[in-house]
C-alpha cells in the first residue's frame, strides 16, 4: 500500500496526465492555433476561453472577454425558486475575471456555458461551433451579430 501511494504522487508531482486529458488539450490547441475570428474581434489572448462538448462529435465554445459576465454597476442576479421567492443566482461556469483572459475552461456540457451578462456590442463575446470529426469549424460569429444556434 505504501508503495502504491509513493508512486502515485511521484506520477502526480511529476505533471503526469491522462491520455484523455492530453487529447482534449491537443484538441483544443488545434482549435485555438486555426480559428478565424471574425472581424472586430481582438486577438484571441484577449478572451477567456469557455469550451464544452455538443452532440457527438462536436465542441462549442465561447470566447468573452473578462467580466462581461458580471452584472451591471448596480444590479444584482436573482433565479426564483419553487415556492415563489427568490435567490441568489448560482453560476454554472468559473467566472471569467477569476479565470482571465488567455486561459481556458473545459466544461461538462452545452448547458453549462456562461451566458453573458451583457455584451458591449464590439466583439466582446465569440460563439463558434467545431466538428472533430475533420477539424471543420461549423459557425463563428460575434455574440453581437448572430449566436451560434447549437
């Protein structure tokens, strides 16, 4: 037992990873190394990097730059619960100020994406869909002009 513990933190000291992992990183560097963003939008080192898995075969992501999912100077969130009275609004993605701009995010599903909560209207936000099967890029788009319907 001793011996198994001492190898697994020389494996986890030593920046080891799972081959699932290592593939989902090489994918997303592939994405990030061809993507086209669209015109008005700021170098991609600008935004934080949101991805997650659609129907099979497909990843989405959104680009946005930090903090335009926080609320407006002044206002607050709130989601109303069963019995009529409200709460606090519960994020399902890491917020973007906390992340920064560069990094990227590997999110669980579609559903989890941030929703921005608003937009300066300048490029501030990228939708775009990917298809792995040949490395195609199915929409890419200013959050402005047209979301990416997935």
């Amino acid at each position: 037992m001793k011996v198994a513990r001492t190898l697994f933190l020389i494996l986890l000291s030593s920046g080891w990873s799972s081959p699932v992992i290592s593939q989902r990183d090489q994918l997303l560097d592939n994405i990030e190394a061809t993507i086209r963003l669209p015109e008005g939008a700021l170098p991609l080192k600008s935004y934080v990097h949101y991805y997650a898995p659609a129907r099979a075969g497909h990843i989405v992501g959104t680009f946005m730059l930090p903090g335009l999912d926080d609320p407006a100077s002044g206002e607050g969130c709130e989601q109303l619960r069963q019995d009529m009275t409200s709460q606090p609004c519960v994020s399902a993605w890491p917020k973007s100020r906390k992340v920064g701009a560069g990094n990227r995010v590997w999110l669980s599903g579609i559903e989890k994406l941030p929703m921005p909560a608003r937009d300066d209207g300048h490029c501030g936000i990228v939708f775009f869909g990917y298809r792995t099967s040949d490395g195609q890029f199915v929409d890419v788009a200013c959050f402005d002009d047209q979301p990416v319907d997935y």
